[in-house]
C-alpha cells in the first residue's frame, strides 16, 4: 500500500477551526509545565506550527509518515491566529507547540513570536522541543517575551561517542552552555535522556545519569531506546534479530510489558532497569528538590516527592531479578 499523500497546504488542511468538536474542559497541561502554579493545568491545548523534521535520530520514526528532510511550515500569522483564538474564546493560557523542531528555523520562529507579542498575548506558558544546536542565545529573549516558559531539549546521552551513534553531534560543553543560557534568559529546561542506544553499556548509562545530575534541570524525562517502528533501530533491530515488543503496549515507556532494545553489553531488563532507577535518584537527589523549592515552592516540592512515590512494576525486570 503507497504512503498517504502529504498535505500540500498546512495552513487549508490544518486551520484548526474544528475546536468546538472537542471537550475543551477536559484537557490539562503536564504537571512540570505548571511548576509553581499545578492549579493552572486547565484548560489547555496542543497546536501544530510545522510538520516533519529534517534531522535523522536513529530512536526517531518521525521521517517515517513525512519523508527525509520533509519540513514544512504553517504561516506564522495563522498560527498566531489560532493561538489567539484559543485564549479569547476557551481562556487557555497553557500550550504545548507539538512540532517535532519548533526551534530550528529562526525567520519562522521570529515571525510566530512577534505576532504573540504584538497581539499584547503576554500571559501565555507555552512549551516547545528544541535542539542543543539549534537554540541560538539571541533568540532566547524573544522567546520568552513571547510565552515560551519551557524548552525540551534531546540531550540523550553523557556520552559524546553513543550521542555521535545516535546523529547527535555536539559537545558536553555545548549541552552544558545551552542549558545555563536558557536558564538565565528566564525559560525552564526539560532534559531528555535516553539509556540502551546501540552503543551503551552501564557505565556509559551511568555518565548520562551523571550528567543530568550535573545539570539540574528544571525537569527530565528518561527513556529506553526503543525499536519504534519506522525508525532505524527497529531496521537494525530486526536485522540483528533482537526481540521485538509482542503488542502495541509493549513500545509504551511505562508500561508492564515495556520491551526496550539490548545493546550489544546490556540486556533489555538491565536497560529498564537501570532507567527505572535513574528516575527515582534524580527526582529524589537533594540538589534538585532543593531547587524545585526555591524556584517554585513548597507545594511543588511535595508534589515531586509524591509523584516519586509510585514505583513501576516490569516484567522483564521481574523475570531478570526473578533469575538472580
């Protein structure tokens, strides 16, 4: 069966005049987006202002549906429509920007900016995907002034050998200055990271870990490499003849039936295994808490510390410590 055809015009096929179809009063923002205010999560909503990305991460499956180097661009005054929109007629002030790369091209981003600004929108808490080497510091200002509260950045690895494995070219120095010149512009840093890509072993793993820790920032996310299909690890996956998840479920990070890929040093259980214990060290480590507590409060303290409390069960990791 060919692939769908692409959309020829973003802003004809994805004008978003279809709100009213939706229960508006049911969605909420993340809880890390609401840091300092968790009463604000609602309402909320989600909104494209690209398609596509032109970058080729082996953990990806993104190209998949749109093609290599497929990027494509809504106008940024439609965008800057629908946003207002969203805040005139449903109140939202809390957004995500689902692009794969918001931040990548500068004249789009600019341009969506200024239209927020100049539409006098300054009470917005918007988040958006970014790359280490595509945030520019000029940039950040404009960012900020314009809602942007939170950026995610695909740090992946602590290690600049599993990070060149994984089509992330760029330096621990460089991660490191993005991250404090975020910072100081005013905006919120999530930290991505992934454990078992193609060339991890544990003590590679444990310099990711240490680098989060390093860093500090506001919030991270952990996963296991895994063989989405349509990326290149599922391709690599199935020509070294590596277990794949039995369902669906199975590719869902959270899941009992999670099944990450092996790397040719560590198992899958051990790759679960260790994630699973990085996210309660990190979200228990003191220099962190003590942060949250300083730049958001009590409240939120508290609320990491009961999120921290609830415990996944795996069973691949039950099966490996089952066997100890």
């Amino acid at each position: 069966m060919p692939p769908a055809p692409l959309f020829k015009d973003l802003d004809a096929d994805m004008h978003g005049d279809v709100w009213d179809l939706l229960p508006m009063d049911k969605y909420r923002a993340h809880n890390w987006q609401c840091f300092g205010e968790l009463e604000n999560r609602m309402p909320y909503a989600s909104i494209y202002t690209s398609l596509g990305c032109p970058y080729k991460c082996v953990f990806c499956c993104i190209n998949a549906p749109f093609d290599v180097n497929r990027y494509r661009m809504r106008k940024p005054e439609a965008v800057v429509a629908e946003i207002a929109m969203l805040r005139e007629k449903y109140g939202v002030k809390t957004f995500k920007i689902i692009d794969e790369m918001f931040v990548l091209n500068e004249r789009h981003v600019k341009a969506v900016c200024d239209g927020i600004i100049e539409r006098g929108l300054t009470d917005l808490n918007i988040w958006a995907y970014a790359r280490v080497d595509t945030v520019k510091p000029h940039m950040l200002e404009k960012l900020r002034n314009a809602g942007v509260q939170w950026l995610a950045l695909g740090i992946e690895s602590g290690s600049e050998h599993v990070r060149d494995g994984a089509e992330k070219a760029f330096s621990q120095d460089d991660i490191k200055s993005i991250v404090r010149d975020i910072q100081t512009a005013g905006i919120k840093v999530i930290g991505n990271y992934i454990f078992g890509l193609p060339d991890d072993d544990l003590d590679s793993m444990q310099t990711t870990l240490d680098l989060a820790l390093e860093l500090n920032c506001e919030f991270a996310n952990f996963y296991s490499a895994m063989a989405y299909p349509g990326s290149p690890l599922y391709a690599m996956a199935v020509q070294k003849d590596w277990p794949l998840p039995e369902s669906w479920s199975g590719y869902s990070q959270h899941s009992y039936d999670c099944t990450p890929l092996p790397t040719e040093k560590v198992s899958a259980a051990e790759v679960l295994r260790f994630r699973d214990a990085a996210f309660h060290q990190y979200f228990a480590d003191k220099r962190y808490l003590d942060t949250v507590t300083q730049k958001f409060g009590w409240d939120t303290r508290k609320h990491i510390e009961e999120m921290a409390e609830h415990r996944l069960k795996r069973r691949i990791v039950e099966a490996l410590e089952g066997a100890a």
